[in-house]
C-alpha cells in the first residue's frame, strides 16, 4: 500500500474517533497538533488501526512514533 | 535530629549536590548547578517586583526548567505560588489571577504568553535572564503561618475553590512522608507525571530535591502514558507516584512490561483495585506497592497502607488506604458526628497539622467543611472529607466511596462502588464507573459504563441481577473503549455524566 494512502485512511480513522471531520493530518503531525489526541483518545485511535488495517501495535512501538508519518511507514511494513 | 524545614533541606540538597542531576525534563538533563542558577535569576526578579508583604505570584505551567525553578524561587522568596494552567479556560485562570490578587505572573513561552491577563498584571518572562547564583544568601526561615500555595480545585457552585497551604502545613507533611522511611537517596531516579495544579506534584518535584536525586517530568500536553512508560523503562527509575487509571491504560501490554529497578510505586489521586494492581506486579517485581490517599485540604496525603501481596486489606476490591499520617488523626462519625464503632461506615474526618486554614477567601465554605469534634477531650478542629470510610480489626482505614457517590434509589442507600466491584466480578478486563442521574420523572437511573466489553448487555444485568437487589442493577450499559479521564487523572465523572 502506498503511503499517501495509508495516510489517507488513517486522517479517517482520527476525523471518526475523535468526532471532527476538519482534521487534516501530515506526515509530521504529532499529538500536540491535534487537540483531542490525548492518552484517552490514542488508546483509541490505535485500536481503530489495528483493526482497519489488521495488524497489531506492541506498546514498545508505539511509545516510539514520533508522528504521522511513522505511524503510516509502520503500519506499511506491517501489511506489506 | 533530622530538620523538618522542606526549604531548608531543598536548599541543601541543591547546593550539596552541584554536579548531580535535578532534572530530566524533555529528553534533557539539568544539573543541580545550573538549577541553582535558575533559580537565583527568577528570585532576583521577584524580589524586584515585589514588597516585604508576601504576596501570590502565577505561574503559567509548561514543563520545562523555568517552570520548575520558578515555583521554587517563588518558595524561597516568601510569596506564594499559584499555578495558571494554559490548558484551561481563559475565564477560570482569569477567576483565579482576581480573587488572589496577582500582580505578577511568570512564563516561559518564546513569544507572548497567549493567556486573557487583566492588563495591571506584570507579566514576566522567565526566560533570558541572567545573573549569579545567589542561593548561598537566600533565608529559608519562612514563617509557618505564610502561604507556600494555593491549589484551585473544581466547586460545586462552579466557580474554582481555592486550597491555600501553609509552610507550617507543607512541614508537618514533609516530616511525617520522611516518616514512611522510603529507601531513597541522591542515587533514585523518580517521576513526576503530575499537572503542577494537582498537589501530589508538590511532593514529586519538592522531596527529591531534598535528596540530591533527579526528577523525571512528563510533558503534560502529550500522550502521557506512553511517556510514563518510557521513562519507567529505559530510564530505570526507581521511584514513582501514579494514579491507578495509568496501569488500566498499560493493562493490554502488561506482558511487555518490565521494570526491575522500580523500587517502590505509589498509588494515589483515587481508589486502587487490587485485581489490577495484582496483575501488574509481575512486570515491576521488586517494587513496594504504596496506596496513599489525602484530600488537598489536608496537604497531599495524610494517611498510608503498604501493600504486602500475602496479606491484602480491601474492600470492594480496593485497596485500604491504611493509618493516619503521625501528626494526623482520622474518625470516622455518623450523619450527628457521633464517632462510630469499629467495622461500621462514616464519613472520615481529618484533623492535624496538615489542615490548611479554611478555603481561600470562603468563609461560608470553609464553615461547612469543618467541624468542632471533642475526640481528646478539647475541641479539635476536624475536616470533613466527604469521604465514606471505616476502620477494621486491625485499625486499617478502608475508603468505600465518596459521600456525593451514595444515591437513593427507591429509598435504598445505594453505594455506587458496590455495583462497580459486582460488574468487575462478571467482567475483570479494564474498569467501570456506575453513576447515578436523575431521570425525566426526576428519580435516579444508574448508568453502567464499561471499558472494552464486547458481550451481550442481557448478560451482564442477568449477572447483577443474581448478586444484587433489583433497585442496584443499571437501567442503561454502555461499552466504551476507555474512560475518560481528568486532568488529575481521575475518572471524569462528569464528561461521563455528559454522555447519558
């Protein structure tokens, strides 16, 4: 899956849990860009993406994304 | 004889350890030298822009070396801190900077601080100012009665209540913590995942200083417990005080969890179930588990139970909060403040040197948060807590739910707790939080709220139905992924409420 859209897929998956369809996520987006993306929400956020894209995230990996981006390029390896 | 003064034993610890570490704060770390530099630059601008009458300073809160060395700087130079919290609304920060009067506020942002500042206040920035370390003439003898802080805490009536806490207070607290004995030295490594608004901040940043051992902040704006978890593990701290609902968020990763140099975790800021606490000891094996439990009022914490995992106190599920702080005393009286027997449920009240004065600037409040009980046969000035609790056999406190948690239903006395322990029993994975909201007939409807349950909702009320009375199983149940939490990192009632 290309990146773009992955990046794509997971604008969607933000704009639905966190209940705002303005969001318009970039590579370098990070929690402190978007207001809601709290621990709450990212709990969340990243059981929406283990279930889109059918992986699973270990929480080693997720402590290390610094942004967006990495969470694309992650979820790209792991569907690859 | 140990000191009992917090700022002179601060004082000490910094200026004994100059090339020790203080801070870790954003990936970097701040000696105790360039602390104590810190530190003087701010107290010189304070001294500057104010009198001989101690006054209340804001501080806007980011977490970064001039927050925190404004905070102590404002300590050592007599006045009074008062945390304004950017995540807030303007017009709560902008109550609190009135009714305390503050003429001065200090911030650490690059540009202009972008807060709704009445326009007499001088707002300085923290940042950029230079001068000689001056901590060698800096006086730590406050007085007691002066206030070191005033933490605003959400009212009933809407409008935020102010808790001002004493040096005398912070003192009798400060001895009676050094009187729990925790193992720590200038060696340990301790967290600090505390909002600056939330007291237990004030021990997390001010106790290890006494020590000459460095604090690990977290930034508040963040994922926090993934950050929490980070430095928990690779920077092997030993020491941390955290709020139970942040090992329910790690719950799922458990098994990847492993903190072998933990030596001692503190549970506070609410109820602590020990079916998750019991879970997570695996991934911190030689860590004493420590519940301490204290309403602000009280200065921090006031009472304290260590956990031995052969030998569990609890109630509910939860676990006790143990014996009063030694300069602190807790009944517990009946609806007449009539001291109960051993074994049967009260509200607590607290009396001691850790009770701050009365609410700030709140008479008529202060008046019913405190009560006059002849326990030693001399009046003594008691706080009421609010708090439902009892005390056993073995002289153990038990906490068994807030006062406001009780509900009638049908004219029943219903403890919310008791519902959320008989829901964990049919369904262990996460947490649940019963609330109780008057319906259009204006009777009370539970509501059931139920992290990660995925069953049928016949189930579960077939399960209740078998282990409670009719009038205590929820009318509605609500999956939901994760409980929303608050700022202090407690279950947000409220935004719960909200959703009904």
């Amino acid at each position: 899956m290309e990146l773009s859209q992955v990046l794509e897929e997971v604008n969607s998956i933000f704009c639905k849990v966190l209940n705002k369809p303005t969001i318009i996520l970039t590579e370098s987006s990070t929690a402190d860009d978007v207001d809601e993306w709290d621990s709450l929400n990212n709990i969340r956020l990243i059981a929406e993406v283990e279930q889109h894209f059918k992986v699973k995230f270990k929480l080693r990996e997720i402590m290390k994304l610094k942004n967006v981006g990495e969470l694309c390029t992650n979820i790209q390896k792991k569907t690859a | 004889m140990h000191n009992h003064n917090l700022l002179t034993q601060i004082l000490k610890g910094i200026q004994s350890h100059p090339d020790r570490n203080a801070f870790f704060i954003d990936g970097k770390y701040h000696t105790y030298k360039s602390l104590a530099k810190r530190i003087s630059e701010i107290y010189n601008i304070i001294k500057q822009h104010t009198g001989p009458t101690a006054q209340c300073i804001g501080i806007i809160e980011k977490n970064n070396i001039e927050t925190y060395a404004s905070l102590l700087a404002v300590l050592f130079s007599g006045n009074t801190y008062v945390i304004l919290n950017p995540q807030n609304p303007n017009c709560r920060n902008r109550i609190i900077v009135e009714s305390t009067d503050i003429q001065l506020i200090l911030h650490s942002d690059e540009d202009n601080c972008s807060l709704d500042i009445p326009k007499y206040v001088n707002l300085i920035s923290t940042i950029d100012v230079k001068s000689e370390s001056i901590l060698d003439k800096i006086m730590t003898q406050v007085d007691s009665d002066s206030l070191a802080y005033i933490i605003f805490t959400s009212g009933s009536t809407g409008v935020p209540k102010g808790v001002p806490i004493s040096h005398g207070n912070l003192n009798a607290f400060y001895d009676a913590y050094s009187s729990l004995n925790f193992n720590l030295n200038k060696e340990d490594r301790l967290l600090q995942m505390f909002d600056l608004c939330f007291d237990v901040s004030v021990v997390s940043t001010l106790y290890p200083l006494t020590l000459g051992a460095c604090i690990f902040t977290v930034s508040q704006n963040s994922v926090k417990y993934t950050q929490v978890y980070e430095l928990l593990e690779d920077e092997e701290l030993t020491f941390a005080a955290i709020a139970p609902s942040l090992l329910s968020y790690l719950q799922p990763y458990f098994e990847e969890i492993n903190l072998p140099k933990l030596k001692y975790l503190i549970l506070t800021a609410e109820a602590s179930n020990w079916d998750l606490l019991s879970q997570f000891i695996t991934c911190a094996p030689n860590a004493e588990l420590v519940n301490l439990y204290g309403p602000t009022e009280a200065t921090i914490y006031c009472t304290s139970y260590r956990v031995n995992p052969n030998d569990i106190d609890t109630y509910n599920g939860m676990l006790a909060i143990g014996k009063a702080f030694k300069s602190m005393h807790a009944i517990i009286v009946d609806e007449n403040l009539q001291e109960v027997p051993k074994g049967e449920k009260g509200e607590m009240c607290v009396a001691g040197a850790q009770l701050m004065e009365g609410y700030w600037k709140d008479p008529k409040k202060s008046k019913e948060v405190f009560v006059e009980l002849d326990c030693f046969e001399v009046p003594t000035r008691y706080y009421r807590t609010g708090d439902i609790c009892f005390i056993d056999e073995k002289d153990c406190i038990h906490y068994c739910g807030r006062k406001d948690y009780q509900v009638q239903i049908q004219g029943f006395r219903v403890e919310l707790n008791e519902i959320e322990h008989t829901v964990r029993q049919y369904h262990s994975i996460g947490s649940n939080v019963v609330l109780a909201k008057p319906n259009q007939l204006g009777n009370q409807e539970l509501h059931l709220f139920i992290e990660k349950y995925e069953g049928e909702e016949t189930s579960i009320i077939d399960f209740l139905k078998e282990k409670l009375p009719i009038y205590m199983c929820p009318q509605n149940i609500y999956g939901i992924n994760e409980l929303p939490l608050n700022s202090s990192g407690k279950v947000d009632r409220k935004k719960l409420l909200e959703l009904v």
